[in-house]
C-alpha cells in the first residue's frame, strides 16, 4: 500500500495544477468544481492538454477544461436514452446470432472464439458473477440457477453481463460472423 498516491487537500490539487503551468483564473470556482467532480474525474479532460509529463501546453486553462467537462456531460444525457436503445438491439442481435451458429450455450466453448485464453477468461468471470448472485438476484437469474443447474443460454448471459463484457465476447468472435452480427444493422 505504500506505493499508492497520497492524499492530496483541493487546495494541494490546485497548486499541482498551477506548477504545471495550467491557468486558473478562478480559485473559487476551481475549489468548488473539485470538491464535487475531483480532480480524478477531471484529469482526463486535461490529458490532452500537456505538452510533457508535467507540464501543460501554454495557454491551458481551467476554465475551459471545465468547459469541455461540461460539454461531455450534456452530450451523454442527450445520447443516454439512445444508447439504451442500440445497447438491448446489439445485446439482442449478437445473442440471436450466437444462438443461431454456435448453440444456446455455444459460449461455453472456448473453441468457438478467436482467442482460446480470453474465451475461457470470458467464460470463467461469467461463472463467478453468477457465483456472486445470491437469492436476492433477479428472478431469471434464480431461475436459471434452480432449473438448469446455473447453466445458462447466450441471450440470458448477454442480459446479466456488463456491455463491456458482451463487447469482449463479440471482439473475440470470427470476422465472418462479425459481419453476420454487423449485416444486421444494415
């Protein structure tokens, strides 16, 4: 544990950013921008905007950094009730045509995938997520667990995993049945 960064005050954040070369014209609001989105959040907004490891490109501003925090935000409630919408089809395609080439548990089989090792990955996270759902789950989820013995067809598992893990399973699959699950969206 020792190596991890130390804590450092809102006030102590702000001088970092100032010996870096960053422009800050308005402490206050600097102070009150950090206190409720941190400088976590924010670092990656100014990513873009070094010129070496610690030092800023001149001319680098807070409140622009601030700016475009802001722009992503209302960007992302804007888009959020559409990506809702193209996350279930692209969750309900991919199972379709998973179903439909390799069987209802098809992703089971780590030779059905590119990548042997990050199938079975894949398969082995999925079991102790579902390991980690207790009674308390989702009813399909305990379901599935009672009736068929925690085995589970792909459109169920593409359900209770995150989008980042049904990306991982779509990125791991062939480039022919890519495209079946790409036709689709045609």
């Amino acid at each position: 544990m020792e190596n991890v960064k130390k804590f450092k005050t809102i006030d102590e954040q702000i001088e970092i950013l100032l010996s870096r070369g960053m422009i800050v014209p308005d402490r206050k609001l600097a102070t009150e921008t950090m206190k409720y989105i941190q400088y976590y959040r924010l670092s990656g907004y100014w990513l873009s905007f070094y010129k070496s490891k610690d030092t800023f490109r001149a001319g680098t501003d807070f409140n622009t950094i601030l700016g475009i925090y802001r722009f992503d935000r209302e960007l992302r409630a804007c888009l959020a009730p559409f990506l809702a919408h193209i996350e279930i089809a692209v969750r309900s395609i991919l199972a379709y045509k998973h179903a439909e080439e390799f069987g209802s548990t098809g992703y089971y089989k780590s030779d059905n995938f590119k990548d042997l090792q990050l199938a079975q990955k894949w398969i082995s996270d999925f079991i102790n997520e579902i390991s980690y759902k207790n009674d308390n789950a989702e009813i399909f989820i305990r379901h599935h667990k009672t009736k068929y013995n925690s085995i589970f067809p792909v459109w169920v598992a593409l359900e209770i995993v995150t989008f980042g893990k049904t990306s991982k399973l779509f990125s791991n699959t062939s480039s022919s049945f890519k495209k079946k699950v790409a036709d689709e969206f045609e």
